[in-house]
C-alpha cells in the first residue's frame, strides 16, 4: 500500500494512528507531503482530488476521505478495532467522529484563507459565523467525550486530532482552546500519555 500523508494535518494523523495501531506500518509506503497547497507536490500528479490522506491498495485502487481509509486499515488488521461493526457502538463513535470532522471542516478553510492570503482579502463575516458554530461544537464535544473516558476509537483519536491540530495552529485558528475549554485540552493531553501512537503522530513541521 502506498500513504500520502502530511505531519501537520489531522486527517492524515487520524489514519497515521490507525495504521499504527492496527501494525500495518510494514506493509505500507509512507509518501509525507509538505505542502498540499503546491500543485508541483508527488501527490498532485496521481490523486485527482489533490487532497491528503489518500491511500492506494495493492491492487492499485485508491481510497480517497480520512474515514474510509481508517475504516480500510481497520478492517484489514487483526487488532481490536476502532470502529465497531454494528449497534448502538457504531453509532455513537461515529456520531462522535462526525461531530469533530464537521469542526475540522469548518476550521480548515479558515486557516489556509488566513496561511494563504493577505489580511486584507479575508472573509471575515464568515469567520467569525464559523467561530460562532465551532465553539457551540466545542461545548457539545465536551459533553459527547464524557461516556468515552480514555477509549481509543475512531470517534476519540479524532478529537485528539483537532485539540492537538488545534493548539499547533492557535495563531490561524484565532481562538484560545486552551483558556475556554481546558478540560478538552486537558483530555487530550492525557490521551497522548496513554497512548504512544498518538504521541508519535502529534503535529509538527
């Protein structure tokens, strides 16, 4: 298999973890990206959708989305997973998962507006309606991690994700997490302990 993949985008990170824990590291070809933004980047000339993590299988198909890929890596290992199957266990990690994806997509073009374009081009009436919806998400995200505890699953290793992709891009995201929701910040700090796969994969340059 082959991965592309960058060190400072949490999607990536989600299946970077996943591929860790389900011990598929050997079986696949890491291609680290740097910049998704440059249309001369490896992974603009084979991915169509030019966006990250993407994964082709040996066959030579890829997977495109961070979620289908996690749910790829998940079933092909033999670890337990981090996705239930079925029931109500399904539902609630992926009701979790999706709560904390949709504020990671709300974030995303914000930053790279703000990485990519001069302050005076900004669209700023729409930053401010989405730092409106993140930090109603954010208190709603407090009470969804609550039945969790410290489970690893899909639904907490991508909270992990945004608190930590968070916090990296603090001057971007324009909101102090840290100083209005400490006990987020706090919970992934300890996750980060406990878990030595989420340790290895927190964002850098």
């Amino acid at each position: 298999m082959k991965l592309w993949y960058s060190t400072t985008s949490p999607f990536a990170r989600k299946v970077l973890v996943t591929l860790k824990h389900q011990q598929l590291e050997d079986k696949t070809e890491l291609l680290r990206i740097t910049s998704s933004f440059d249309p001369d980047s490896p992974h603009n000339q084979v991915n169509p959708l030019g966006r990250i993590p993407a994964l082709q299988r040996n066959c030579g198909n890829r997977l495109f989305g961070s979620l289908l890929i996690c749910e790829y890596l998940d079933q092909k290992g033999d670890r337990p997973k981090l996705i239930p199957e079925s029931g109500k266990p399904r539902w609630a990690v992926l009701a979790l998962h999706n709560l904390v994806d949709g504020i990671m997509e709300n974030t995303m073009p914000m930053v790279a507006e703000k990485m990519l374009r001069p302050e005076n081009e900004w669209w700023t009436e729409r930053h401010h309606q989405l730092t409106e919806r993140n930090i109603r998400s954010f208190t709603q995200l407090e009470q969804a991690l609550a039945p969790f505890g410290y489970e690893l699953n899909m639904g907490t290793i991508t909270a992990v994700c945004l608190i930590d992709w968070w916090n990296f891009r603090a001057d971007k995201t324009g909101y102090d997490l840290t100083a209005h929701f400490p006990k987020l910040v706090a919970w992934a700090e300890e996750m980060n302990n406990r878990y030595p796969i989420l340790a290895a994969t927190k964002p850098g340059v």
